[in-house]
C-alpha cells in the first residue's frame, strides 16, 4: 500500500494527473478518518447518552468534556511530537533514539496529567468562578473527580499511537481505537443507566467508563509494542532520564499543542459563554458541536493526508505536486462539506433527537435553539474545513510558529470577541455566540490558505528553481 501510496514522487517534477493525487490522499486519508472517527465515538458515546438520561447530566458533561479536553488536546502536543521523530529515527535505523524519543513522550506525558489532577479534583470553584451555576458546577465535578484520572492513559496511549504510526503501524492503532469506541458505549449503557445488574451511576457512570476504556487501550498499544516490536525495548528502565530527548519533544510538542489548543480552547470558551444563558442553551450547543465535531473529524483525516503528502513534496522542492496534493485535499474536503451542509440544513431535527429522549420536559425548548445552531454549524463548514487543511499543509512544509500565532489571533482575536459581542451586548443570544465561532475560523481559513499559497509554496518554488539541474 505505501509503495503505491508513494510512487508519484518517484519521477521528480512531473506534473501527474489529478486522479493520481485523488487516489493517493484517499488511499492515505481513509484510514485516519476512520481512526479519527472512532476517537470522536469515544467522547461522542457520554453525550449520546447522558442525553437521553438527563438534560440536567448532559449541560453538566458538555461543560466538563469542554476543561478536560481543552487540557487533553494541549497535552497531545508532546504525542504529536513523538511521530516525526520516531520516524526519522527509524528510517536512520536507529533504534535507541526511538526508545528514548517515545519514552521521553511519556514522561512528558505524565508529569502535564499530573499537573491537570488538582484541576479536575478543585473543577467546582474554577468552574462557578468563570459564572457557572453551583448545581451545574458540582454535577460536572461529580464527572471530572472520576474522568480525570484517565487523563494520564489516556495522554499514554495518543503517545503509542504516534509511535505506532511512526513506524507505518496504522491498522492496529485504527483497530485499536475502534475496540475502544465499541467497549466505552458498551460500558456507558451498563453503567450510566443501571443494566444488567450494575448500579445507576449516572455522570459518574459515564466517567468511569471513560477511564476504563483508556485504560484498556493504554493495555492493548502496550502488549502490542512488547510483542510485535521487542527490538524497542520501549519499556526497559523507564526511569532513566535523557534531557537532550526531553527537550527535544518539549520544544517541538509545545508548538503543535498550543496551535491545537487554540481552536478547542473557543469552542471551550464557547460552552462556557453558553452555560451563562442557562442549562438549555448548553445541552443544545453541545448536541449540535457532536454533529459538527464528527464531520470535522473527516476533514482532520484528510488534514493528515494533506502533512504527509505536502512533506514529500517538500522533501523534492516539488511545487508542482505540492499545489496538485493541496487542491486535491481541499476538493475532497469541499465534497465532504457540501453533503454535511445538506443533511444538517434537511434534518435538523432528526439529528438533534439522536441525542434526546422524546419524553424530554425541555426537548421544544432545545429544539429551537439547537435548529438555530445547526444552521450556524453548516455555516462554518466550509471554513472549517479550510482553515485545518491549510494547517496540515502547512505542517507538512514544517511551517509551524508563524501558523500558531495566526490560529491564536483568528480564534482569540476575532472569534471570541465576536461572540461575547453578537450574543450579549447585541442580545442575539446562543445564534450570536456561534456566529462569533464563524467569523473566528473564517479568518483562520483566510490566513492560513493565503499563508500556504502565497508566501510558503512560492518559496518552494525559488527553491526549487536554485537546485541544480541533476537533482
């Protein structure tokens, strides 16, 4: 599969037709989708439920997931950094380097969930300081004093996974992640709702099924990597520090975490805004931003296509094949948003009951907002899609710093502001708080794209045209 994957870039400069460029970021984008997809079900599966358990339980978690994933995606970084190092390293053959880069990974790992624990634990306060109601507030601390301990397996396995990757293990991290979605709504169901013997749990129900399910997974990349890689020796004399490893991961994790963090951190921030008007207003953002989110995760897999595809260009100061592999990715992903776009402005309400019972005391009250919010969310689809494609685009060309501060400026100068603007100072409410979403990734897709077409391809381009004709 590689070996075809790859075979365009074995005759350098040559312009090969668009099909080829469809097909090869298909053949590698499927299965990052569908391994994005099945990490979505997991986060996915409590709000499913605890929506048809309790509108009450369902604000709660919305407001919870929002803190602990906000942290989660700022932790990811130093996962993230682990994949272009392992890679490196194993293509140098060398494979101390990739035991020490992957272990350095987790002890980064544990020492930022060790830091966010007292987070979880004290949420309460944080979470009324920030104008959260005390019911709402404790419910979701209820959550995160159990959720919270899955931080540190759950940071673990997204550090094995890039080094599964690294090394072009990519079916068993998507199966892996599959097995996990599968088990966490099995272990939901039992334990949120009191089945099959098992006691009515609730919030704390969903919790423990998180924490169990990473754990789980953290089990199964281990017994993997000690049974089928031996040679990595990933394990042996863990404590044994390497500082040079160390700051290595962390200079380059930081970056990627922070640029991530920045997107999450608005829609973080968004929920909280929501929780401000009121519990209805919060379960029917939160209900709409699943629907969002699960498309976004499509356009995330062609996003990694896009690094990986970008970068061997790169790799051969290809311009031509550069700007064919963006313009493909971006295709696809328009295709994608125009067949979300449609079903999200059709059926508005058949995908917000997915998440409601129909005995629901509050269900018209969040019907009329969520409608309103769906229509926002196939507003924002396209950029989107755009501003995370030009992030990967821009990742694979190893153009990271400058693309951080513009996704700090778009989400943090632009969006947030907006949104306190339209949905409190000119009362347009929750339509309001995501229209000041829109705007905010309007001016990253704008950004980001002109920064990738105009600025970093035409140095690829005057690279390309000071290399010698041999090469």
């Amino acid at each position: 599969m590689q070996g075809g994957l790859y075979a365009d870039h074995m005759v350098k400069n040559l312009a090969l037709p668009y099909s080829t460029h469809f097909r090869a970021t298909l053949l590698l984008g499927l299965p990052l989708i569908g391994g994005h997809l099945a990490q979505f079900a997991i986060f996915a599966t409590d709000t499913l439920m605890l929506g048809r358990y309790g509108v009450e339980e369902l604000a709660a978690v919305v407001l919870a997931t929002s803190l602990f994933m906000t942290l989660f995606i700022l932790g990811s970084g130093f996962a993230w950094a682990v994949m272009p190092l392992v890679a490196a390293s194993q293509a140098e053959g060398d494979e101390v380097a990739v035991r020490r880069q992957t272990r350095m990974g987790l002890w980064l790992s544990l020492l930022f969930g060790g830091v966010c624990l007292p987070v979880f634990v004290w949420s309460k306060p944080l979470l009324m300081a920030i104008g959260q109601e005390e019911d709402l507030a404790q419910l979701a601390q209820d959550y995160l004093r159990i959720a919270g301990w899955g931080m540190l397996p759950g940071l673990f396995v997204n550090v094995m996974k890039s080094y599964l990757a690294a090394l072009e293990r990519t079916a068993v991290v998507l199966w892996i992640t599959v097995a996990a979605a599968v088990a966490n709504a099995a272990v939901n169901y039992v334990l949120i709702f009191g089945h099959l013997g098992a006691p009515e749990m609730g919030v704390r129900g969903a919790a423990l099924a998180s924490v169990t399910v990473q754990v789980v997974s953290l089990i199964g990349c281990v017994w993997y990597a000690q049974r089928v890689l031996p040679e990595h020796s990933l394990f042996q004399r863990m404590w044994r520090p390497d500082w040079d490893v160390f700051l290595t991961v962390l200079k380059l994790g930081v970056p990627i975490g922070l640029t991530a963090l920045s997107e999450v951190a608005l829609f973080a921030f968004a929920a909280v805004v929501m929780g401000w008007l009121g519990a209805v207003p919060l379960a029917a953002h939160g209900i709409v931003l699943q629907v969002a989110t699960a498309t976004f995760m499509i356009h995330m897999g062609l996003s990694n296509a896009a690094t990986v595809r970008a970068g061997a260009s790169y790799g051969r100061r290809d311009s031509t094949n550069l700007a064919r592999a963006g313009i493909s990715a971006l295709t696809l992903s328009f295709i994608v948003s125009v067949i979300a776009v449609a079903i999200m402005l059709i059926y508005p309400e058949e995908l917000i009951m997915l998440f409601m019972r129909e005995d629901e005391v509050y269900i018209q009250e969040i019907l009329t907002v969520g409608v309103a919010l769906m229509a926002m969310a196939a507003l924002f689809q396209f950029v989107d899609a755009t501003q995370v494609l030009a992030i990967g685009l821009l990742r694979g060309l190893q153009d990271t710093t400058k693309p951080m501060w513009i996704a700090a400026f778009s989400y943090w100068g632009v969006g947030a502001p907006a949104g306190l603007a339209f949905g409190f100072w000119l009362d347009w409410g929750a339509q309001g708080v995501w229209l000041g979403l829109v705007l905010g990734l309007s001016s990253a897709a704008f950004l980001l794209m002109g920064r990738f077409w105009l600025v970093s391809l035409p140095k690829i381009r005057a690279d390309e045209g000071l290399m010698p004709e041999a090469a």
